[in-house]
C-alpha cells in the first residue's frame, strides 16, 4: 500500500508541476526566484501544504473504503 501512496504522490506532484509550467509558459513569464516577495513565498507554500494534506486525506479515505 505504502508505494501505491507514493506512485499516487509522485503522479500528483507531476501534475501540478506540468500544469504550473504550462500556466507560467502560456503567460510568458520567467520565474527570478530573488524577485519572489518572502511574504509570497511564504503563502505560497501554505497552498502546497494545504493541496498535500488534502491529497493526503483522500488518499488515506480511498485506502480505508477500499479495506472495508
């Protein structure tokens, strides 16, 4: 089980790489990492912990339907 979570991560983690470059691309712009504002940066990482808990809980919910 524990590496169907981490192919499942792994997948995930793909997908929102691809659709985060393909957005940035579309729109033309290039990432300076020292322009970044640390207040953003910051939130920024708030939204991917976020979308990693709930990715986490939900995998961990199909996991437990599928036992029972």
């Amino acid at each position: 089980m524990l590496s169907k979570n981490k192919d499942f991560e792994n997948v995930s983690s793909q997908i929102v790489d691809m659709i985060v470059g393909s957005t940035l691309k579309k729109h033309g712009v290039k990432l300076d990492p020292d322009k970044i504002d640390p207040k953003e940066k910051e939130e920024l990482r708030k939204i991917v912990n976020n979308l990693q808990e709930s990715v986490d809980a939900f995998t961990k919910k199909k996991d437990k339907e599928k036992e029972d």
